[in-house]
C-alpha cells in the first residue's frame, strides 16, 4: 500500500489492499511492529515504531542477525511513513558471508535509510547494482515477494528508476491475492512437497504416489545439488535439502543414489568449523536447527561422516539453553529445533558421549515439563496448545518409554481433526525471522508425521533394507 501511495495510480488493487490489513486473517491479532506499521499505512498518521520494538524484534532472532533486523525494521518504518527519523549504522551493512537474499534486504534497507538520514553518499554502483538485478526478469526475484518490494521501495528513491519501479509494482501485484493480501514468497511448493513425502512415507501411503513427489522433487534439484524451497529460487539451503535427502532415502536408497549423493555433498560443503551448520552457505554462523537437520540427515550414511556427525552433536550440546532449549531457529515453536535435535541425539552412530547424552535428556525433560493438561504444547512456555507444537512434541517424547505424554497428545490432536484436517492450528512459520507467515497445509502434514512416528513407535512396521522414518522441519 505504501508503495503504490508513492507511485499513485492503483486505487483498485491498493483498496482491495486496504481490506485486506483491516479485515484480513490476523488483522484482528496484530501486535509489535506489524500493528504499528498497518495503522500507520491505514490511518495516514506517524509510524509508532519505537526503539523498545525495534529491540523485541532483534531480539526474537537469532543473535547474529540482532543488526540487520534493526535497521531492517527502520527501514520498513520508513517506507510507511517518510516522517519517521530513523538511525544510522554503517556497521549493520557489511556484506560478509551473507546469502543472496539477505544481501538484497541489507541493501534494500540501507538506501532507504540512507535517504531518510542524508547519507546518500554511502549509496554507492554496486548497491544499486544489486537492486537493479532483482528486476531484470519478468515475475518476483527468487519468488521473494518482501524482498521484491523492499527493492522497489528503495529504487524508488532513486533518480532515473521510474520505468523499473513502475515494472516491478506489476510485477507484485500478480502476486496480489483475493482477499486484497500480498503473500510473503510466491509460494513454498518445494519444502511442502519434501515434508508432505517424509510425512506420507510415515503413514504408509501407496508407493506410486510416493515415487510421484520424489519424481517432482528430482526435477526441482539444483544444479549444485541442493533444493530451495520453491523452484523459482536459485538460493540452496540445507532445510530444504536435508528433508529431500531423507525423504528420497526413506523411499529408495538405490533409485535416488545419485540425487542423495548431490544433496549430501551441497550440505556438506557449508559445514563450519565449530561443527555446526549454517542454512545457507559457507562462512555464515552456524544455527542448532540446521545442524540437527544436517547430522539426522548423515546419519543415513554413517560410513564416511562419523566425524561430522559427532562434531555436529557436540556443537548442539554446547549451544543448549539453560532450559534445555535452543536459541531461535525458523519456526516461531520453541518445540521446533528440539524435536530434531532429540531426533539427531538417537541417530548417531555407536554410542552418545556423556555430553551429548546430557543433551539429550535436559531437552526431553524441557519437552515432558512443558506439556499442557489438555495433552498439548504450546509454541513458548505458558502458551496455550497449538497443532504444530503438539506434533512437533509428540514426535519428540515419542523416542521414551512412559506412554502418557505421547496419548496426551495423541488425544489432543484427534480432536483438532476434522474432515480430513486439523483446525485451529497456528502458523509457526517465519521468514524474515521472526515475522511469521502461513502456510496452512503444514498442520496436517506434521499432524501426519507425528502419528507415524507413534505408529513406527508402537507397531514398527518393516520398512526395508536401510529405510526409516525420517523427520522434516
């Protein structure tokens, strides 16, 4: 909306815009930052961003991040309202080691800030350079549809960008939805289809429509062996690809020896060197999420990362919360990362060292004292139970033998079913951390993971040679 205000001529498409942040889905739940930004694009009036949400918002993402959120969230400010005086910090627009997308978002950022605080002389060629690729295609950049507009807002404080911006606002507005919304990437149809497989394959599901989505999935393989999350991205990340592997794995070892050979060796080549795993390339902070991702992965093929696996167990038992938790990863659910972890703890080869055994039972422990009385979990300690927290925690007590909390939650999510799906369910999805989005189908699919595990639990079925129920984000 603040966008087309600037460029003018839209008033159908930025009406339909208007209902949409008023009468939208979460319109009626909006706190923080995105409450502050939607009445000031809806009521005209000053931002109310403050430092104190600038500052919770640093501080919900993981902390490597803390810089670039701020100015990120300034930036947002003062594309809604020109009148808001933000900082300047040089220092949160350092390039190093940073994935495409965040290097778009940096820049995109940093000249809207720059404009705002008459410090256009540090816009340099290679800034606008950056911005100017994202529009040389006919559709979204990377399906990225934040990124796309974060681009657009600081183009069009440019000289000599009306033609692209004008472009790249028709662009965005192909994206736009029915309900007047604009959705935060084009689509996930690569990450639903790899977790919908592993979930599948858990339940039992015909094999010929298993082959289907692992057919699909090959086709959206990149060229350096890693997947993205949809196939109108070039961007790898080991989330996406460590489920793939797994999924193809589960499904046939044999058939998709090559895929899983190129999927293995893309994770693999980012490894860091404290033992951990970043998400999307080499040289960036390593996360505990991606890590446990990464070793439950190699733990398919054991022979020949032994090493990594070990190293990678006792990176995530150095970075283990006081509370048995992990720092913040892309899922708004504390019972997110800790699932896997427990998952990757179980996996390894021989025998757990005293200290990643420690891990595994302080991460247990938090799961079992959090569970709520009605047999849920909720996404933070105190919250109320939601679908994807008590499949997330079902599958992680699923791994001790005290079968209670596991038919709580049993119990739990047999009633949030309904006609075929679960309702009521929470979106934990976020991007960028930690701004959440929705993508409705992943309550059902780790509604299904989570009872396949129980049932791989209860009554192990055979699986065949080298396969196992696997586990996705």
């Amino acid at each position: 909306m603040a966008l087309l205000d600037r460029v003018g001529g839209y008033p159908a498409e930025s009406g339909a815009m208007r209902g949409f942040l008023r009468q939208g889905p979460r319109a009626g739940t909006l706190t923080g930052v995105e409450r502050a930004l939607a009445r000031a694009v809806l009521e005209g009036g000053t931002v109310a961003v403050t430092d104190a949400l600038v500052e919770e918002v640093a501080a919900a993402a993981p902390h490597f991040t803390a810089g670039r959120k701020r100015a990120l969230v300034q930036a947002f400010a003062t594309a809604v309202d020109e009148r808001f005086l933000p900082g300047w910090d040089g220092a949160a627009f350092d390039r190093s080691g940073l994935h495409a997308w965040a290097v778009v978002q940096m820049t995109a950022s940093k000249v809207i800030l720059a404009h705002a605080t008459g410090n256009t002389h540090a816009v340099d060629d290679e800034d606008v350079r950056i911005l100017l690729d994202t529009q040389r295609g006919t559709g979204v950049w990377e399906g990225n549809v934040l990124l796309h507009l974060s681009a657009l807002h600081a183009l069009s404080r440019l000289p000599g960008t009306g033609r692209v911006v004008t472009d790249g606002v028709r662009a965005a507005l192909e994206q736009q939805r029915a309900d007047g919304g604009l959705p935060f990437v084009t689509d996930t149809d690569t990450w639903v289809t790899a977790t919908a497989g592993i979930a599948l394959a858990s339940a039992g599901a015909p094999r010929d429509v298993l082959h289907r989505l692992a057919s699909h999935l090959v086709g959206r393989q990149l060229p350096g062996g890693g997947w993205s999350y949809t196939d109108a991205s070039c961007q790898a990340d080991v989330d996406d690809t460590s489920v793939a592997v797994q999924f193809l794995h589960v499904l046939d070892a044999a058939r998709y020896e090559e895929a899983i050979t190129r999927g293995i060796r893309s994770m693999t080549s980012v490894a860091g060197p404290d033992g951990g795993f970043p998400t999307y390339r080499h040289g960036a902070p390593s996360e505990p999420c991606m890590t446990a991702a990464v070793v439950d992965a190699l733990t398919l093929r054991p022979a020949g990362h032994e090493v990594r696996i070990r190293a990678g167990l006792d990176y995530l038992a150095e970075l283990q919360c006081p509370d048995g938790f992990f720092p913040p990863d892309w899922s708004s659910s504390t019972l997110h990362t800790v699932f896997r972890v427990l998952l990757a703890a179980s996996r390894g080869p021989g025998g757990r060292s005293p200290g990643v055994e420690r891990m595994a039972q302080r991460a247990l422990g938090a799961v079992l004292s959090r569970q709520n009385p009605d047999g849920g979990w909720g996404m933070r300690e105190g919250d109320e139970s939601d679908v994807l927290s008590t499949a997330y925690g079902l599958i992680a007590v699923c791994g001790q033998d005290d079968p209670g909390p596991a038919r709580g939650a049993v119990s739990f999510l047999m009633a949030a079913e309904h006609d075929g799906g679960v309702r009521g369910a929470l979106s934990d999805s976020i991007g960028p951390r930690p701004f959440v989005f929705t993508v409705p189908v992943l309550a059902d699919v780790f509604t299904v993971l989570a009872l396949g595990h129980l049932a791989g639990r209860t009554a192990p079925a055979p699986l065949g040679p080298g396969r196992r129920l696997a586990v996705a984000r």
